[in-house]
C-alpha cells in the first residue's frame, strides 16, 4: 500500500471519528431532549437544573449548530479525501491541511474557553492529523 492510501485512511479515520459523534450529539439535542456534552464537562447537574428555559434552548441551539457544522465538515473532508486526494489533486490537500488545521485550532479555542476540560483530545487528534497529512503528503509529492 503506498504512502498516500495509507494517508488517506488515517485522514479519513480522523474525518470518522469527528463526523459519527457529531451526528450522534446532534441527533441527540433535536429528538431525544438531550443538552449538549459539553455542558455536563463544565457544568453540575444541578448548575444545569438551575437553568433558564431560554438559556438552555440557546446553549441547545449552539450545539446543535455547532454539531452539525463538524459533521457536515467532516463528510465534505471524506469525499474531498477520497474524490480528489486520492486522484492526486494538489489543492486539495493544501485545502485539507488548511481546513482540518482551522478545526483543530477551533477545538483548542473552544477548550481553552471552559478552562481546558478536554486537553489530551485535542493532542491526539492534532497527532492523528499530522500522521495522516505526513504520509499523505509523501505520497502525494514523492517523485514516482
């Protein structure tokens, strides 16, 4: 398996990893009542209990936006990956190394914002994406 297929499937593990929980937390705020999960990371339950109506349908409606903004994401990442990494596209990676380096600053802002809740997801996703976007990028600009 060359250099870029291997790329290509950690990129695409990362994109599946982010997509399916997003659409799970998104799924769960629109039909099963539930609050977003970071609430519950920065937040008692009790905290939570003590909140307004219309606070929460706000701290609702931003993670459910914000949700489905990282799964739609993430599936445009999948078939960028897939339609046009693999077809050895060059602006498509740079495109995906751009995007997927915004998402990861996004989460490392968002982290920082509830006093770092969640520090070691970030690492790892962070070095999950540099492996993926190293092999792909070998792969991609290696002389045949």
């Amino acid at each position: 398996m060359n250099t870029l297929k291997i790329g290509s499937i950690i990129l695409s593990v990362w994109s599946s990893l982010n997509f399916f929980p997003s659409l799970y937390v998104a799924l769960s705020i629109l039909f099963l009542d539930k609050h977003p999960p970071g609430l519950y990371a920065v937040l008692k339950e009790e905290n939570i209990n003590a909140m307004s109506a219309p606070m929460l349908a706000t701290v609702d409606s931003i993670g459910l936006f914000a949700n489905l903004s990282v799964a739609a994401f993430n599936l445009l990442m999948l078939v960028a990956i897939w339609k046009g990494l693999n077809k050895r596209i060059i602006w498509v990676y740079w495109a995906l190394l751009a995007s997927s380096t915004l998402a990861i600053l996004a989460g490392v802002a968002a982290d920082y914002a509830v006093g770092y809740a969640f520090p070691e997801v970030n690492i790892i996703s962070a070095a999950i994406l540099i492996i993926g976007f190293v092999f792909s990028g070998i792969g991609l600009f290696k002389s045949k």
